[in-house]
DNA sequence: TTCTAAGTTTAGAATTAGTCTCTCTTGCAT
DNA sequence: ATGCAAGAGAGACTAATTCTAAACTTAGAA
C-alpha cells in the first residue's frame, strides 16, 4: 500500500494524516506479520527522524479504535492460570474480561488436517462475547455462595 | 481437592509439598476461574502469614512445567498488532513465538449454536505448534520477496 | 543430636509493556 | 499578527513478571 492510499484511508475517517500516523499505518497495514507496538516503534523510527513510543502507541490505539488495525492478546507478557490442563476452549466475556471454560465436546473444528507445513501441539477456540442474562447468572452465583439449593 | 490429595499430587512429580506450595497448588487446582496471579497471591496472603509474591510466580510456574497448570494469554496487558482487520484464525509457532494468519474458510468450527446464555461478537481458533520444513518456508519466503515466481 | 548440602522462600531491584500527564508545536481561523 | 485546538513529544508512572542474593528450612548423613 502506497502512502496515498494509506493518506486516503486516514481521511476517511477524519483521522489527521500527520508524518507519524502515515508511517507507522503503512508499517503495520503493509505487513502480514504481527508486530509489537516495540517492534512497529522501532521500525518507524527508522524512516522517521524522531518518534516517541508514546506516539506509536497512541496511533496503533487510534487505528485500532477506528477498525484498520487489530489487537491480539495472544503471546506476551501478562496471563491468567487455568487449573484444569486438559484441553478445552474458551469465552471471553467482553464486559468483564472474565474467562469461562467452553468443554472439549462442545465445539469441533474442522479443516486442521489441511494446513500447510505444521505440526501441531494443540488448539483452543477463543470465542468473545457478553453473557446473556447476567442478572439470573448472579443470583445462581449469590445461591452456590451463601450454600442455597 | 483436600491438602492431602494435593500433596499426593506434588510427590507423584517429586515436586517437594511445602507450605506454601500446597497452599496455592489447592487454590488454583480447586476453582473452575482463571485467577491471576496477582489473584492468587492476595488469596495465598489470607491463608499463609506470609508469602512473597516470587513464590507464587515460581509454584504457579513450576506446576505448569509440570503440567498440573496451563497458562493463557488472552488477556491482560501485552499484544501484537493485526493490519488484516478481517476474521481469520491463528498459528502460534511455540519457538518462534510468531503469529501467523490462517484463512477464515480454512477451518470451519462448530457447535456455537449451543453455547447458553452468551451473545457471541466473534470467534477464533488459535492453534500452537511448530512449523515442518522451516528451510522450505525459509526459501519460499526469499522468493516472495524478490518477486520470484 | 548435630552438621551439612540441597532446596525453598524472601524482599527488593530490575525489566518490560503500556498508559498518563503535561508541555511544546503547528496549522489554520480570526 | 494572535489565538486556538489538535496533534506530537518527553518522561513519569503503573503493572506484570523475572531476577538476585541473602536467609531459612529440610532431609539425611555422621
Ligand atoms: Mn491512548
Ligand atoms: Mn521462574
Ligand atoms: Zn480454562
Ligand atoms: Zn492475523
């Protein structure tokens, strides 16, 4: 993508085509890697004289924000403990960022067989959403709390 | 699970049970929730007169390399950047650490329909391996770039 | 018992990822 | 020219995690 059409791209949505944003759009949206905000800062610094990482962050949140650009919390630095090590798949409630176990049996996928050059080690369905009814979902809570049938 | 099964469970892996580490073995082994870390420290902190926080990173680190635990990044703080805004599953190469995109009509996953009380605004599967025949890719990667056929 | 080596825990320093705050600059509209 | 308002920058701050080095505990051996 040529930085006419990454400068179209930021107009359409009112995003200012400043010098950093151009460049660090054209960075990550002509990529199919999956840089980190380090990794984009560091590239950027490259074709730009000075730009902060403050600067790179928020831009990368801007694009993000405005729907060009995706964030994964897949590898990285912070994580949560699951006791049960058996394979499952899992919810992530938007709302509250709560995970939820999802049993093994209850989705299947399909299609694994074909990928190209990978061995495998194992898979999990991510599904994101809000729970429905939260209200009934809190009193089931209250109840196995306080021990009420 | 009662203190005696965890410490049958330690001993099993000749892992040695002390205090502290049947206290958060039985917090994190006894909860279907997906406590942090920090979590499970303020919890260890009620029941233990003291525990530094470097002991629940190393038991929750070494029940996992024991497989008694798994870890998840799927939330909290540290991501990757995706300029493919678009649905598309993912492959963790686990020596790599690299994310790389698998077509969303690659798999197909089912099941979801049946998944109670939960509006669902997307779903992935990430699936963790490693890659076969890295000179293979290491050569049709080069010839990519140069625009080779 | 007492000693000792190995294993474990600790507080705090260091590191890494990310956000926040405040200041400085720049591109216009008056 | 003057004055905003939006944007960008530096650096302080926070949070998650690991590292370090000293202190403590334990299981055996003597
Ligand atoms: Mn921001
Ligand atoms: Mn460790
Ligand atoms: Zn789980
Ligand atoms: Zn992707």
């Amino acid at each position: 993508m040529d930085r006419q059409e990454i400068i179209e791209l930021l107009n359409l949505r009112g995003i200012q085509p400043s010098a950093q944003r151009v460049a660090i759009a054209q960075l990550v949206l002509g990529t199919d890697e999956h840089p980190t905000a380090e990794q984009v800062w560091q590239k950027a610094s490259e074709s730009l004289p000075v730009v902060s990482r403050a600067t790179v962050y928020n831009t990368l949140n801007l694009l993000t924000e405005n729907g060009l650009l995706r964030r994964h919390a897949l590898k990285g630095v912070s994580s949560v403990f699951d006791g049960n090590p058996e394979a499952h798949h899992h919810f992530v409630d938007e709302e509250t960022g709560e995970l939820r176990d999802i049993p093994w049996d209850a989705l299947e996928v399909s299609g694994l067989e074909t990928l190209p050059d990978s061995e495998i080690t194992g898979y999990m369905v991510v599904v994101r959403g809000r729970r429905r009814n939260p209200t009934t979902d809190k009193i089931a809570q209250r109840s196995r709390k306080e021990g009420a049938t």
